[in-house]
C-alpha cells in the first residue's frame, strides 16, 4: 500500500516547493521506492529538484498517437499509453519522476484518459510514498491526480488571501467526495504566529521564509540538497510526522 500526499493552494504559495521539501523529508529518513509526480502542466518539479526535466507523458503520448502510421499492427492504444508512461517515468537518485504535461487537453481523449487513470493506479502501487505536485486553483480538483489522496496539504502564505483561497479548497474537497483521506493547513513563507486551522483542515506546519530556498528558487539548484537542519527543511519533517501520522515507523 502506498500513501499518496497532494498538494493545492492559491498561485505562488508554495506548492511545488513544500512537495520538494517532502521528499527531502521522505528521502532523510531512507523511506523507499518514492514517486514524484509533477501534475503542474506548466512543470517546474524537476527543477527545484535539480534534475533534468525529460519528456513529459503527454508529449510522448501525443508524438505517439500522432505517428498512429508507425504503430505496428496488433498494438493496441493501451499498450501506446503503458508505453508512454514508462517513457515518461524518469529514475533519478533517491526517486522516480513523472512529469505529466498536457494530459487533458481540449480535444477528446477520455478513452486515452481512462486508460491512463488505471495504468497510473497500477504504476502509484510499486511505491511507498507519491508525492503530487498540482497547479493552482481548483480545477485539479477534479481530476484525477487530486483523487483517493490520503492527506492533502493546502498550502497558504500568512496573507488573508491566501488562507481564504485555502479554506474555499478545503470546503470543496468536503463537498466533492473526491476520497481525500484527511485536509491540513501548512503556512508557507510566513514567520508566524500560524493558524491552528482553517475549517475543515487542522494545521500541518509552518514553514518560516528561508533565505536557502529563496535563492534555490532564484539561481536553481537543488531544494534536496538543503541540509536537514535548514528552517524550512526541519519544518517539512514536522509536516511529513502530521501528514502521515508516522505512518513509516
Ligand atoms: N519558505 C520559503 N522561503 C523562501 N522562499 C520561498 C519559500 N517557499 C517558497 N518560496 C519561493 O516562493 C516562490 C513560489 O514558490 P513555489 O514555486 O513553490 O509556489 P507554487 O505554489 O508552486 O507556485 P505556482 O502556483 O506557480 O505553481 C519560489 O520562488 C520559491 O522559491
Ligand atoms: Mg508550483
């Protein structure tokens, strides 16, 4: 059994960055197979990651369907689909990444869709932990990837804009039913003092702006290669024990 932990929040906030600073947390503690998944179509995982964002499942998804000339016969689409998920699934030190890109585009793809929701249950099961970077707003909450999640951290900075954004999305995520196992608050870039909750969700953690991070997010590099005892990086320890309710141990 895996444990899926999602991220959501206003724009800017924090998502991607608190996902990265999870996986540090998972990877301090030698917890293994990880999968990062970046559901943010417009992807920047992989570089606060540090590593080289390669060719996201929808592109080689589309190239494939593109070329249906150069699909030999007897193969089925699901088999194109499985293909263009492994393709996409990038073996990095400590984690595999799948970055998704455009998957649900305008056009029709429903039946690629829900080829791709079944092939990516089966492909979450390999690992002890995924983690799922999403974009901003609420529309992911529809989707798939914002789905059966155990814990969801609805990221928010200190300003009223932002909780107020991260309590809309705590409401929705009760209204929907969307198998969301449990909402936290987690501040982000905010030095505090934190709220106890937002309705509907009990903080996780604040995490204090951090002059390392900040700089990450400027000149790149690696948000992983904070050390554990960084502001943010201890905050994200914290989260990780309130998220999971120490499930690993
Ligand atoms: N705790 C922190 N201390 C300092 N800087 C931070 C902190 N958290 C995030 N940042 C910076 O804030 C910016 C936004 O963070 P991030 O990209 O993680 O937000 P996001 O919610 O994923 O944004 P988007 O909605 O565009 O996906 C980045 O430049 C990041 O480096
Ligand atoms: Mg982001």
């Amino acid at each position: 059994m895996s444990f899926k932990i999602a991220v959501a929040g206003k724009g800017g906030t924090g998502k991607t960055t608190v996902c990265s600073l999870l996986l540090g947390a998972l990877m301090r503690r030698g917890i293994k197979p990880l999968l990062a998944v970046d559901a943010d179509p417009n992807s920047c995982l992989a570089e606060y990651l540090g590593v080289e964002m390669g060719h996201t499942l929808g592109q080689i998804r589309d190239d494939t369907l593109a070329k249906k000339d150069e699909i030999p016969a007897g193969v089925s689409k699901a088999q194109v689909v499985e293909y263009a998920m492994h393709r996409a699934l990038s073996e990095q030190d400590g984690f595999d990444l799948l970055t998704m890109g455009r998957t649900e585009g305008p056009g029709c793809y429903c039946y690629v869709n829900n080829l791709l929701r079944g092939f990516m249950t089966e492909l979450e099961k390999n690992y002890a932990f995924v983690v799922i970077d999403n974009e901003a707003g609420l529309e992911h909450l529809s989707r798939r990837t914002s789905r059966n999640v155990d814990a969801l951290a609805v990221i928010s900075d200190g300003t009223r804009a932002g909780l107020t954004a991260a309590g809309r999305i705590v409401g929705l995520v009760c209204e929907l039913d969307i198998g969301v196992g449990k909402s936290f608050l987690v501040q982000n870039r905010h030095a505090g003092p934190c709220l106890d909750s937002v309705e509907g969700a009990s903080l996780a953690g604040c995490i204090p702006p951090d002059p390392a991070v900040e700089e990450i997010g400027k000149a790149g590099g690696s948000l992983l290669s904070l050390p554990a005892e960084s502001p943010a990086a201890a905050a994200a320890d914290g989260i990780l024990e309130a998220l999971t309710g120490n499930r690993w141990r």
